[in-house]
C-alpha cells in the first residue's frame, strides 16, 4: 500500500451544463491517480471521510488507554479495537 501525499479536489463543470469534482490522489514518490466524480458521490466520501478519521482518532485514544494504563496486552488490545470497530459499523 502507498502512502499518500495528498488528495486534491477541484470542482468543474461539463458542457452539458453539469457539475463534477477532478480528484487527484498523489503518493510520496509523486505517482498521481486523476479521476472525477459527481457531487453528490464526492459529498458521500467526504462524510465518510469525516466519519473514519473521527473513528480512527477514538480507536487510537481506547488502544493507548488499555495498553498503558490498565497494561493489557497488545494482542488483547487489537482484538478489543476491532470488536468495537464491528460494533460501530452495526
């Protein structure tokens, strides 16, 4: 997997009249993915996108709360995180 540098957006509109975003996803070695997407699937991923880094914020505060101060286990740890994740996603 490649770690990304950046996510870009523009908005832009076609001849026909109709609205659309240009995404451009670029990776720490430059490599570029250029794609467009409608609005509506572009305001879809932005929730999402708001939502998981909310989520992953939470993640990261229960794991080092159970690993460093209560001294569970890493193991016991990651299956705790991803039972919650399950539970979140239900």
């Amino acid at each position: 997997m490649q770690e990304l540098r950046s996510i870009d957006v523009i908005s832009g509109v076609n001849d026909a009249g109709e609205g659309f975003v240009t995404v451009t996803a670029t990776d720490q070695n430059r490599g570029m993915m250029v794609g467009q997407l409608p609005p509506d699937t572009l305001r879809e991923l932005a929730m999402n996108f708001l939502a998981c880094a909310e989520a992953s914020e939470t993640d990261a505060i229960v794991y080092r709360l159970l690993r460093d101060k209560f001294g569970l286990d890493i193991s016991t740890v990651g299956y705790f995180v991803a039972d919650m994740r399950e539970m979140r996603e239900r």
